[in-house]
C-alpha cells in the first residue's frame, strides 16, 4: 500500500486529520459520560459534544473537501482514491438533507431519547409512538433524499453495510429462519437440557473482573493501547487508535454477563487495535462496517468464550477466582450451563440460537415501516406477533417487546441486520481461520496468538479499504452463506442436547 | 449583578462559549492524560490537544474579538465591562507576542519539559542549562514585549497575580523571612519536640481513600459535580463548573501525602464548585488568581486539617480506617506528628513553617535572572547558598535542589510567588472569617458548612469581578499583611514546641 503522498494529498490528509481529532474528543467525552462523569457535569458537556459535532459536520461538507474529492478522485495512489470515495460518500450523504430539516432531527432525536427511556420504565408505547412516527417519517424523506435502485430500505441499510440490500437479506434470512427454528425445535425436544441453576450463584464483581482481564489478556488485547472500566451498556471505543477502551458491567448473581460480554467488547477491540498504523489519520483506517465489527466481537464471545475446548483449556484457572460452590460443578456440566438455549424476550440477553431470530424480527418490521406497508401504531402487536410466530413466546408488556431497544428512538434504522450479518461472517470467517489455524488446538496449547494474527492479517489491517462483501469474498471464497452459522449451531448444540 | 445582556451582549457571550468549550475539552483530555490514559494513547492525543489550543488562541486574537470588545468596554452592565477587561488582556498579551516566536517558544518549552525530566532524574543541571537560558531569554523578552512600569519581573508576575508586582512583594517577603526564621530558630531550640516515627506505618490505600473520601464529603465537596482519581501529580481541575475532580496520591508508609493532599485540592475544588451560576459561561466565571486559588487550598489543608481541634474531632473516625498501631498513639502525640516542622530540600514536602522560604529562593534568583543580574549557568550555586542561608541545609545534588520544580521548564516564570501569597492571604481570610464563623466551634459542632459557606459568599461567588488585592481588602479589611500568617503560626507551633 502506497505510504508516499504528493503535496496535495498531504494537504488533504492534514485537513481530514483535523475532523479525527475533533472525532477523538467527541470519543473520550462519550467515554467519560458513560463511565465517570458526575451528573451535574453532562449538561455543559452536551453542549461541547454538540459544537464539536457541528464541526465535524462543517469540514465533512465544506467547499474545501469538495475541492480535494475532485482533485483527487483519480489519484494514482490507491489509500487516497478509496479515502476520497469514503469522504466524498459523507459528504453527499450530509449535502443531500436540507440544513434545516437535519437540525430538527437531530434535535427530534436527542428529545425521543430520553422519551423512549421514560416510555420503557413505564412499560407505554404509547409516549414513545408520536417521537417515532416522526423519526420513521424522516427517516423515509432521507432514504429518498439519498436515493436507491431498489428498495427504499436499502438507502438506510447502506449507512451500515454498504453494499448490502434487501435482496442480499432476502436470500439468507428465510432459509436462516427455518434452519434456526428446526434446530430449536430439537433443543425444546431433548429430554437431557442443561440445567444453569448451579452457575447462578454470588460470585463477587473483583473477581469477575480478574478473571475477564486474564483472559483479555490472552486473547492479546494491548493494555499499553486501552484499559478496562465499568460502565451500564457495555461497548468498546477507539478514543483514538492507541487508544481503544472496553468497558463491562458487573452482575454479581450471573458472571456470564461480565465475561462473555467483556470478551465480546475484547473481540470489537482487537479489530480496532489491529489497524495498519501505515493508514493511521486516513480515511480508510476505519472499520469496514458495522456487521464486519460484530464478526470480530461475536467471533471471540461464541467461537472461543464458548467453546468446549475453552473451557477444557480455561476452566481450572477460572475456579481460582470463581466462589468455591463452582468447584463442585464438573466442567461438563458447566460449559452445558453456559450454552443453554431458552427462548426469551430481550435480545440482548438472548442465546445464540435465537439471537438471530430477535433480529429478523426488527429488520422485516423496519423495512415495512419504511415502505409504508405497516404503520408505527400497530408495532405492538406486529412484534408479539412475531414473537410468537418465530419463538413462541409472546411478550405481556413493551417494555420486554418492542421498547426494549434504544435503536429507534436514535433514528438508527437500517442498523439491525448487521447483528445478524455479522453473526454469519463471523461463522464464514470461522470456517475459513480454521484452515490455516485450528482454533481448538491454538486454545489447548494455551496460546490464542494465531487466531488473533490471522484475524490481524486478514481483516483488520485491510481497514476500510474494500466493502464488506467484498471482503467477505476475498477471506473466505464465497459470498454469504448462513450455512457456516448452521452447521456450527447443529455440531455444537447436538452434543450439548443430545439430540 | 447584572443577568440580562443587550443582544451584542448575548453574542459575544456566545462567541465566548466557544472557547469555553474548547477549555472543557482541553481539561478533560489533561484529566484523563494525568489519570487513565493507556502510555501508547498519549501521541495522538497530544496533537488534538495541540489543534483545540490553536483553536482557543485563534478564537482569543480574533478581529471579531477585537469588534467586541471595542463595541462593549462602556457596556452598562457590569459584568460585561469587567469580562471585556479579562479578554482585552488576553487578547493584548498574545497580540503582542510575534505569531513565529511564539510557535517557537511553544516548541521550546515542550521539549524541555522532557529534557528537564531526564535531567532531574540523572541530577545533571548541565543538561537542562542550555534550554532553560533559551526559556529565560524568552521571557525577558516578553516581559518587554508586555511592558511594565517599574521592574521587568513585574510584567510577569501580573500574568499569575494581577496587581501584584515587586514592589508588593518586596514590601512583605523580607519580614516575613525574618519572622519565620526566629520561629524556626525556637523550633529547632526546642528540647521537646514531636517524634513522626509512629504514624510512618503501613497504612492501607483503600482504607485512606475512604477516610479521604469521608473529609471532602464533610468539607461540602458535592461529589454530584465531581470525583476523585489517583494520580501521579496530584490537582484539581474544573473540566466545567458542575464537574470539578480532584486527584490525590497515595503512599502507603505515610498516609499525610493522600490525607492532607486531598483537602488541600478539595480546597481548590470548592473554590470552582462555589462560583456563581449566573456568571457560568461568562469571562468573570474563573478564579480570580493563582495566589486567591492558593489561599483556598491552604486554608482547607492547613487551617482545617493540621487544625488541633480538628483532631479532637476527627481522630476516632481516623481511628476507624487506621491500622491498629495507630490506637497506641495519644490524639495529643499524632496531632503533633502531623505537624512535625523540619527544613527539608523539597519544596512540595515542606512544613508550613518553612514552605514560605523555598518560595522566597526562588522569587529571587527568578526576579534576577529577569533582570539579568544573574546568570542561568550560575543558578545551582545560587540556589544552594540561598537554602544554606534560610533554612540551614545545603543540598548535595540538583534533583534536590534547583532541579525540583517542574515550572521553569515550562516557562512559568512569576509563577511560584502565588504560593506565598495564598498562604498569606489565606492566613489574612482565616482571620476575618473567624470573626464572623468561630473555626473550633464549628469543627466541635460536626458542622464545616458555615466555614464553607462564608469562604463562598466572600470569595468564590465573585468570581473573577475584582482583582486579588481588592478582593483582599474587600474581605479583611486591609493589604496584604504576613503578620496573620507569623502570628498563627507562632501561636500554633509554641504550643506544639513548648518554647
């Protein structure tokens, strides 16, 4: 990759370098509200977030970035040619939506937040249902603003997967369903289920985090470049590129919480620590998409959190910082009690086999919504339809329906099925590492260095610089395919239901 | 005071806000770079760092500054007058300093930062020399460039301390210095004198944090607009009004560096919690100097917290987070312990007996080298003889002496005579507040809020309307005057020495 730039193109480099730093301060303030600040501070600091962002959306569509996209649209150097094509996308994106209509929005958005928070605790669609029939109304006068060839939808799904359109869903996610729904028949037929009760047990939170930093640190997380912090919503945040923090929150009744999900934050961390430093401050030293992200995280929550092997590998070291109840709990039992498969109502919370299905839920309710096929008042109903159709459960409040995501009332639509997507590369990119790096034996020689080089090497030095798909096809030799995710679901849970 | 602004009024307290947002997000990055930041983060985030402070000076230096205030000096309101007054003088000071010297400076003085740490820990003044000659130059120049009526070092010293110049200082520094050698002269006569050795001990981290913890609640810290962090280089900063930290260390063989470390910021803190929220987001909105933030610090560490009635009242809470040993020592033995006077190399590990000495070295070898009657090659000798002369001892290498402060590497000449001062002051408000609030009394009553509430009402809710001298006369009826601070602490310390 082409590390030397000409005189314009460093101009240009310098000039985006500014829009990354104020990014890196919107960053570190994000963080800091969510794990440190005392209440009384957010209020001035909102309106710092809110300059800062003003600014970012200021040099993002200023006249100068138009004049570097066209001057250097067809630079010979292939980091600039994809860097203008990712900034010249921002920059018809944000030139496409009148000002005005944009502010309103943004200000829709910032009130529906904390409206969809108070109609959550209150259990009432009702409050939240005249903010989000607002925001599902701007969000259909952008997608045709932005325009598309076939979908409404797919203007808004390429905000998050560029690349992927209604089609490319429409092709996996029905077969996924039926496979999933099959499966989870055999799981509700078995008459030998784990039984999760033992590992609910107190397990004090010093504890918890010991042993998640442990094996942070195994999976090569670089605590010179982040550190650990508790926090309510647990994410991981590249405040800059040596600077990448996870954060994990703490139920002392169910260490699963903790671990797996400071493992999953590890997994979103390594992509990002794992970027070419040669494509440092450039447009292109971005992750490529939000489905490849949730690959990475997913990759190492299931592939390696919850592998049989793992646990074989990690099981003794884990009973020194676990109460001692644990020690009378065999292993086998154990990895059966991590891996139970339960039908419930919040996706956050779901296991691996329905997580999809929570999904395909909101993406066919989305993509109705923004084709004007169903209306916002009805979604109560549609969701537990759903539920019950593809789970068969049936939620009795909306708060564990369809309130329990703060997605909507961001305006984050489109963002959804890259869950999913990211599910099933995650599965494709397994089968693919596991060629080259048998991911079973890299854990029983207690050293998950390859898998991380391999992930290194293969998606995350490439940055941003080709789209997801693409990617997809170039690390695993073919396109999307749920059948990875399938079969890996069937091997693994056929030896934990004895089916 | 005055709330409602004219419309040109509103617009240039808009146009501030800018910066003030800026200043958050600076303070916030230097927080998290003093407390958490991951080693390899640091680069990157220097230069956005770098990016908002061109951004505050561009903003300060501004034509449209300037329209400001030239439309807004006779602005009928006061509040607005005295604002324009504070950016006027920003404004001058920067304008009047050429753009490429001061890019010069700015790079001089962060690299010697680094070289004075090498310097300080390898005790080799001969490496520092070289920059520090270059920083002294610079800022004889400035002071020229500034201008001043009577001595040079008077153009500098009004950066820290508005109003105050040699004349002032040179006024009170030599009785003072005469005062407080007597007192170290009885002190060091003294045939009865307090022995440390027992509360030298091993004294848990997180039991001082929580005793720490328990002090700032009672001295009013509201910890709803605020927190306290470990670090290296204890302070306390105002990352905005309502979200105040306070940092301490820790030393787990002895427990007065977090204790009293921690009052003394807590004291910095109330100062920036306690001004007024009508000035919020105005220029007035600020302490009104280095020496007045000083007075507030010293007041709570000294005055409060090395207070004997204080201990009466606080040794069995103490107690309670002490290690068991601590039970053997009479409240009357450990109260003379933490008041231990003994002249020592260190300026930041002095007694408040001899502290106002190390300061009065360095005002004079700083006022000379300003007014080039001495030489920077012949700053260590200097320094050396001068410890020899006031306090009796001489150091044997530079780290503990003319090498200890990191504020000369930074170009902080005129700095350090605000610490004097504080305590002068601070010394002079004790007096005039005890008046009106009898300090014991509502020690004994459990009850610190009337002691806070006045140093409020008389200090911090001014914020910076009038200069420290006016402020000073304002609150105790008179100038500057060192015999407050001699008076108690010949007052405290016959008793502690029995002379």
């Amino acid at each position: 990759m082409g590390n030397t730039y000409t005189k314009l193109e460093q101009e240009f480099l310098e000039y985006y370098k500014q829009i990354e730093s104020y990014a890196e301060a919107i960053k570190l303030i994000a963080w800091d509200l969510r794990t440190k600040i005392p209440k009384k501070g957010v209020k001035r600091r909102s309106e710092t977030l809110s300059l800062f962002s003003q600014k970012v959306h200021e040099l993002t569509t200023s006249d100068q970035m138009k004049t570097y996209i066209d001057q250097l649209r067809d630079s010979s150097n292939p980091v600039i040619r994809r860097s203008v094509e990712l900034v010249e996308k921002e920059y018809n994106q944000s030139k496409k939506i009148p000002v005005e209509e944009y502010k309103e929005y943004v200000e829709l958005t910032s009130q529906a937040e904390s409206v969809w928070t108070e109609a959550r605790e209150k259990s009432d669609f009702e409050l939240f249902r005249p903010y989000l029939e607002k925001i599902v109304a701007f969000n259909i006068r952008f997608a045709e603003y932005w325009g598309y060839k076939e979908d409404r939808y797919d203007a808004l799904l390429d905000n998050f997967e560029p690349g992927v359109t209604v089609k490319t869903l429409d092709q996996v996610f029905p077969k996924l369903r039926d496979d999933l729904s099959k499966l989870i028949q055999k799981v509700n037929d078995s008459s030998d289920k784990p039984n999760p009760e033992p590992i609910l047990t107190y397990f004090p939170k010093e504890n918890q985090e010991q042993f998640a930093l442990k094996v942070l640190e195994n999976m090569g997380y670089d605590f010179e470049a982040g550190r650990l912090d508790e926090t309510v919503h647990p994410f991981a945040i590249n405040v800059n590129h040596d600077d990448v923090r996870v954060t994990t929150r703490y139920d002392e009744n169910d260490f699963r919480m903790a671990v797996f999900g400071t493992v999953h934050e590890g997994g979103h961390a390594l992509y990002e620590q794992g970027l070419d430093k040669d494509l440092y401050d450039t447009p292109v030293c971005s992750a490529i998409s939000m489905g490849i992200h949730e690959s990475q995280s997913l990759f190492w929550e299931n592939f390696v959190g919850r592998n049989e092997t793992f646990w074989d590998q990690y099981y003794n070291l884990f009973l020194e910082y676990a109460p001692d109840s644990f020690k009378d709990i065999p292993k086998a039992e154990f990895y059966r009690a991590i891996n139970e498969v339960k039908p419930s109502f919040i996706r956050i919370e779901a296991d691996e086999m329905t997580y999809p299905l929570h999904i395909m839920i909101r993406y066919e309710l989305e993509k109705d919504l923004i084709n004007e096929k169903i209306e916002v008042k009805d979604l109560p109903k549609l969701w537990n339809d759903k539920m019950e159709d593809y789970l068969g459960i049936r939620p009795e409040n909306d708060a564990d329906g369809v309130l329990q995501d703060i997605h909507w009332s961001g305006g984050d639509f489109g963002y959804f099925p890259s869950y999913a997507l990211g599910y099933m590369y995650g599965a494709q990119i397994r089968s693919a590492l596991d060629q080259s790096v048998n991911i079973d034996q890299s854990i029983r020689n207690d050293d998950l260095s390859p898998i991380k080089k391999w992930l290194n090497e293969n998606i995350h030095q490439k940055g941003s610089m080709k789209e997801p798909l693409d990617l997809l096809k170039e690390v695993t030799g073919e396109g999307l395919n749920p059948d990875h995710l399938v079969n890996y679901l069937e091997d693994k849970y056929q030896k934990i239901y004895n089916w």
